[in-house]
C-alpha cells in the first residue's frame, strides 16, 4: 500500500512563514519566546509574578495559546501589558499563520520583548516553529522526574528550563537531580531555574537572566 505522509509539506509551509514573522520580529528590534508546558504546569502564574520585574525594564506584550476561553489573557493584561488571546478551538499547538495574525494587533516599534504562551501540550507545540528566538521549558515537580527522557524534543530544543512548584519538594517522591541531569544531557547550553510562584523562589534569578538576554541582543 502507498503511503503519502503529509507531515512534512506542512512543517515546510508553517516554517517558512516562521522565518517571516521572525524576520518581521527582528526588524522591529523585538526578542521573542516560546512557553511550553505541559497543561497546569504554571506557565501563566510565573508569567503573572515575573511582569512585575519584567516591565520595570522591558515593553513587553503577550500572546496567549488556548484551547478556549479569554481567561489567562485576561490574568495577564490585569498585570499591565497588552496582551491577546488566541483560541484554537480544540488544536493542540500554536501555528505560525495564528502568530503571524496576532503581531497585526501590536505596535512592535515600541516592544522589546514578545512572550508567547503556547496551548499546553508537551509534544505539538515543539513542532511547530512560530518565528520565536527562545523556547522556554516549564516543567512542574508535580509532573514527575521523567518527563524531560519521555519528551526529549522540547528540552533539546529549549534554550532555558523552569522548574517550578518548588516549594512543593518536601512532599513529593520527585528525584531534582534527576531532572536537570537529564536536561543538561538532552541540551547542555540550556539554563535551568529552580522557581516557586508561591514563595517567590528563583523568579529574580529568571528575570534578571531574561532581561539581560533582551538587552545582550
């Protein structure tokens, strides 16, 4: 039987228009990332605390991925930045075509810093380039210690990995080193934090590093 697989036209087309909007991205002189997490993972409470250092130093605006619902785009813009929400009606990842519609509805001449908070899924979003300079890994100790060997493409892709809920260690049965020895072997340019939205742990350390990676370019 002949098989057709249509995968790979599809990446093309959707990478193509990624180089576009990071071409577009660039001109402007704004920097971009890519939150990718698993659902509950914590990637819009640690958005939510880091806009306060954040938007001290950067113009910043966000995008936020969800199956449905206007709720964390509502959470975000209650923290002072412009942000748009983006439905996808039950897909499973953002698209570059779904980017390259929402940068319409922002000033870039005046942002340094674009975060975009993909639809939470540990596995299409990689896939999918959006035109984003940074992906950013969330992984919760609530999740387990085996998730970066069970889903190795996000953390080889990652530039930067947040362990979050760590005020949650002292209750779980979840091996710390475990994680990051894993990562580290999956990418070992990737930096990792150690970050609590609860007690604020490790959220200085996060932002300060991202600031000074907006700036460095």
């Amino acid at each position: 039987m002949e098989r057709i697989d249509l995968s790979q036209p599809v990446l093309k087309a959707n990478q193509d228009l990624a180089q576009t909007n990071r071409g577009k991205l660039a001109r402007a002189g704004v920097k971009s990332i890519n939150l990718i997490s698993s659902p509950g993972a914590g990637k819009t409470s640690i958005l939510e605390k880091s806009l306060a250092n954040l938007t001290k130093n950067l113009k910043i605006a966000v995008i936020e991925g969800d199956i449905q619902t206007q709720e964390d785009a509502q959470r975000v813009a209650a923290c002072g930045v412009k942000a748009l929400q983006i439905e996808t009606m039950g897909g499973c990842h953002l698209d570059a075509p779904m980017i390259q519609k929402a940068l319409e509805a922002f000033d870039l001449e005046n942002l340094d810093l674009l975060i975009i908070e993909n639809v939470g899924n540990l596995v299409c979003p990689v896939d999918f380039d959006l035109g984003e300079d940074l992906k950013v890994a969330v992984l919760s100790l609530t999740e387990g210690d085996d998730k970066p060997a069970k889903y190795p493409q996000l953390f080889q892709k990652a530039g930067a990995l947040l362990i979050n809920k760590m005020d949650l260690a002292p209750y779980l049965d979840v091996d710390l080193n475990r994680i990051r020895q894993t990562a580290l072997k999956l990418n070992p340019n990737q930096k990792i934090f150690e970050i609590s939205c609860k007690t604020g742990q490790g959220l200085d350390e996060w932002t300060d590093w991202l600031i000074d990676w907006v700036k460095a370019a």
